[in-house]
C-alpha cells in the first residue's frame, strides 16, 4: 500500500468511527446542521464497511445498513419536482424538520459531483433500492441544470460548475455539455495561468477546486480530457505547495471559515498529499479528502517538502473589486520553522473574511492557534462575536522576510483598538513588547504602546489602544538563534531587546528598525498620498516599497 492511500485510509477509518458511534436523530440522520455533513459521514461509513484492507471495529453489514439508510435519507430530500426552479437541489439546513427544509443552491454544487463519483465506485456493493435511488437522484442533478451557467469571476461556484459539465454530460452522453465544459475548462486554466488565482488562501474553497476536477479526471473516459484535467488538477496543487508548510496555509487569505483563523485546522487534502505533520483529531472539513485523490506533480511534492533553505515567494493577482480590475501583489517568506507573508494591497472581500498578513507555524495539535498577526477590527467583527477574520482597511505594511511592519492610522469614526493574535506559547511580556517561543520558532513583537493580554482557547489576544499604532514583528527560527548563541527565550529576549524599533509619533506616522537577522534598515512611512517603505540594505543601496510598484 502506498503512503497517499495509507493517509486515505486512516482518514476514511477515523470519520466513519465517528459516524458509527454518533447517535442518529429521530430523522434518521446525524444533523441537522447541513446537509453535507450527513452525505460525507454516510459515505465514509460506507466506504469502510465494504472495505477488505483491514479488519472493522464494527460489524460489516450492520455498518452498511446504517450508511444505507443515512444515505437514503439525504437522497429523499432532493427537490424533484421539475418545474420548480430548485428542481435536482437539496436543502442545506435542515433544521427543525428536514422535510420542512428549503431548496438550497450550495449543496448540489460540491455533493452532486461527488454523489457521481461515490456511485461509480461503489454502486456494485449497494442494495437495490439505494442503487436506484442514486440513479433517480443523478439524474434529477442533470435535469435540473444547476451548472449552466456562464463564466464570469472564474471562482470556486465556476470550477464546480465545469466540473459538473464534464460530469453529467459525460454520463448522459450530453456531447454538447462536454464541450461546454472542455470549453470552459481551457477558459478557466488560461486565466489561471495568466492572471493569478483572484480567491487567493481561500478556505475551504480552495479544497473544492480540487476535488471537483480531481472527481472529473477521475470520471474522465476520453483521453484527450483527462490530459486536459490532469493540467488543471497538476496547476491547482503546484499553487498550494508554492505556498505550503506543513500544513499550514502560508500568506493572505481572501476567505476562510473560524476554523481558519487563527488556526489551520482545514489540513485533511494536505494531510494525504504530503503527511509531513500528524493527522489532527478535530476534522471541522470531513468532505472527500479520504476517498478522493490525485497526487501532486513531483515537483510541487519537493516544493512543498524542502524547506530547508529559505525562499520568497512573490506573485501579482488580478482581481476584479467592485467592478474595477486592480492587480494585487502577494509575498511570502517560508523556513523550515515558520513563515510569514500577506497581501500588499488591502482589498474589499466577500463577507470581509480576510487575513491581511500572517506569521504561520506549523499545524499544530490539541486545538492550539499556528498563526501570528495583528489588525484593526473591521466590518463583521463584532456582529461575528469579535471575530479575528475581519479586518478594516486601516493597515499599512511593510514585508521583508523574516520581518513584518504595519502601521494601523486610525480616524475618528472608528474604534480606537487594534488587536494582535498570538499563538498558545512560552511568551515573556515587557512594556511595550513581548518575546516568544513557539514550536521551534522565536518572536519578537514591538509596540508602539501599552497592552493587555486577553486568554483564549489555544491562542491570547494583545489589545492595543490608541489612533496612532505601529507594530514590528521579527521571527527567528530555532536553528539561526542557536548559531547566534541564543538558546532559550530569556537569551532571545535580552538580545533583540537591542533591537527595538524607533517609532515616530509627533504629527508623523512612521517605523525605524534595523532587523535582527539581515542586518538591514526598514522604514515604513504613513501620509496624505499613502504609505511609503524603503529597505536600506548593508551594501548602501536602498530598495523603495511605493503602494502598488513593485
């Protein structure tokens, strides 16, 4: 057995442990939070039950029985009336009487090709009523027409919407859906190529990208297609490993769920493909991870696992916001022992789920944070229950590897706070900063003010107060703080405190420091046309940060 379908199988073993001994409703299912939750449970329960690698903790058939009749379930609630304009969908949720439930749009999006796919591969060991019900479903998913739609923001909605036109016309022998989806395939990986993924660090839709053309490959019958998935399938892991650290999601997110932030807890897809951390006990994203695979490129798999050198990772976006096309810039700077990286640019995101910039750690287990980074709370915040996924607009940055600088110019209709997150650590507190070790890294994060430290499940939270905040984080990891003779957290503490940031504060807005490693000069400037970054390096030259040039 191969180590990607080891991975596979410990997942698929671990869910339908869970949904074995998860207690049905009167239902007849789990949830009735989403409805995928059911359908992705059931198939691993299922999957297990009817597999011969290894001996069940359960009795076979009566595993299969109970992910027959979950199944079941979630089929019966399709919509199948054919002139409703939500024919072939299902409710999301479903609460408090799934046969109450409305028609949603979302569930068919993801599920309906991965309904294909676990029918193709595993009809054989169904009962006949469950088989039939499958059929009738599908094509009711067909019928109904979700997918046709024209492409436009090439985002996760769109690639599930080719995929499912490859699917379903290949099925139905529908040649004229085929090439829409050919067509629209061939669209979508040109702009790709040419212009960057807009929904850069999405979670979990990155992950749908992935698996919806992972099941057409899978499904692929003319080998022409397959070829052209296989380029697809290839580009989308090349761009996760660019930006990859044992399982940690390097860089800026553009969306993410509460399990994103300030934890990477969304790792089952990077589990399989690379297995370079341990498979955490928490899976918030059960989806296909354990029954649906394709491995990455050789080349993204040494991309992704090498790490022993230091690298920069640098890349321009174009992304249409409200209408106008901007490009965006995104830098990372990836060790073996943390990262750290972000968008330039701050734009406008759906829902405001957004990470401007981040430090990354590797996954970490037992619930605990993996990721470093400071914001001024924005839209969403509050509503959210102080949620650390909304930022504002009022961040000005200045990235240069192992260094991170951000300036925060807050005006007078907006609260006067800005908030750090910090994974759960050995950390020291002074006045106006605190020294860190976690994992195998260090920190050093500089203020420009006063603190206080507020507990929270894994992670603390630093709340800065004041119109006028500026912040310098420097990371070090384990192994360069130990050539410098620093090998505990008081040693790293007394050193870098030599190295505090100078910031200005009568009338101007602006950072001085000379980092630690590099041994250079940043400066980082706020004023009426926008922010303003020189780099002075040890050999005189200076390197300017202008917004948008680069």
């Amino acid at each position: 057995m191969n180590p990607y379908q080891r991975r596979m199988n410990e997942i698929v073993r671990s869910i339908a442990e869970k949904a074995w001994n998860e207690p049905l409703l009167d239902s007849g299912l789990w949830f009735h939070g989403d409805i995928r939750d059911n359908y992705y449970y059931a198939s691993y329960l299922f999957a297990a039950a009817v597999s011969t690698v290894e001996a069940p903790w359960f009795d076979r058939l009566e595993a299969k029985q109970l992910a027959e009749k979950v199944l079941y379930r979630v089929l019966q609630l399709q919509e199948t009336n054919p002139d409703s304009p939500m024919y072939g969908h299902w409710p999301l949720n479903l609460h408090p009487v799934p046969e109450q439930a409305t028609p949603h749009e979302l569930p068919v999006e993801l599920m309906g090709s991965l309904m294909a796919y676990f029918y193709h591969n595993y009809a054989q060991h169904m009962s006949s009523e469950l088989a039939e019900s499958f059929e009738t479903a599908l094509r009711n998913v067909y019928k109904g027409n979700f997918y046709r739609k024209p492409l436009e923001h090439y985002g996760h909605h769109e690639a599930k919407f080719t995929a499912a036109k490859l699917i379903f016309g290949q099925r139905y022998e529908d040649q004229a859906l085929i090439e829409d989806g050919r067509d629209s395939l061939r669209r979508t990986l040109e702009v790709l190529r040419k212009e960057g993924m807009a929904e850069y660090g999405t979670l979990p839709w990155f992950w749908h990208w992935v698996q919806a053309f992972t099941c057409a490959f899978e499904l692929a019958e003319d080998e022409g297609l397959k070829a052209e998935l296989a380029e697809m399938v290839d580009h989308l892991w090349s761009l996760r490993a660019s930006l990859y650290l044992k399982g940690a999601w390097v860089g800026a997110h553009s969306r993410g769920w509460p399990h994103d932030a300030p934890k990477d807890a969304n790792v089952l897809h990077d589990y399989v493909q690379f297995g370079d951390f341990e498979l955490p006990e928490e899976m918030p994203r059960t989806e296909y991870a354990g029954l649906l695979f394709r491995a990455a490129p050789e080349s993204a798999r040494r991309m992704a696992l090498n790490r022993k050198l230091p690298s920069e990772v640098c890349s321009s976006i174009l992304k249409t916001v409200e209408g106008e096309r901007r490009v965006l810039h995104s830098y990372a700077y990836i060790t073996e022992q943390f990262a750290a990286g972000g968008l330039w640019e701050r734009v406008k995101e759906f829902d405001n789920e957004q990470l401007r910039w981040l430090f990354s750690l590797p996954v970490r287990l037992g619930g605990l944070g993996n990721q470093l980074y400071f914001f001024h709370p924005g839209e969403g915040y509050a509503e959210a229950g102080n949620d650390p996924r909304h930022q504002s607009e009022w961040t000005e940055v200045l990235y240069h590897q192992n260094v991170v600088m951000a300036l925060y110019p807050l005006p007078d209709a907006v609260r006067d706070e800005v908030i750090g997150v910090i994974p759960e650590g050995e950390w020291l507190q002074e006045a106006e900063a605190l020294y860190g070790k976690v994992e195998e890294a260090y920190f050093a994060v500089h203020l420009s003010g006063p603190y206080e430290i507020r507990q929270q499940d894994g992670y603390r939270l630093v709340v800065c107060r004041g119109r006028r905040t500026g912040v310098v984080v420097e990371a070090v990891g384990a192994a360069a703080a130990n050539e410098r003779g620093i090998f505990d957290l008081e040693q790293f503490a007394k050193e870098m405190s030599a190295f505090k940031p100078l910031f200005h504060r009568e009338g101007k807005l602006e950072i001085d420091y000379k980092g630690f490693l590099s041994g250079s000069t940043l400066s980082l400037r706020v004023n009426e046309a926008g922010a303003r970054g020189t780099l002075s390096l040890l050999n005189g030259h200076d390197i300017s940060f202008d917004r948008y040039t680069f």
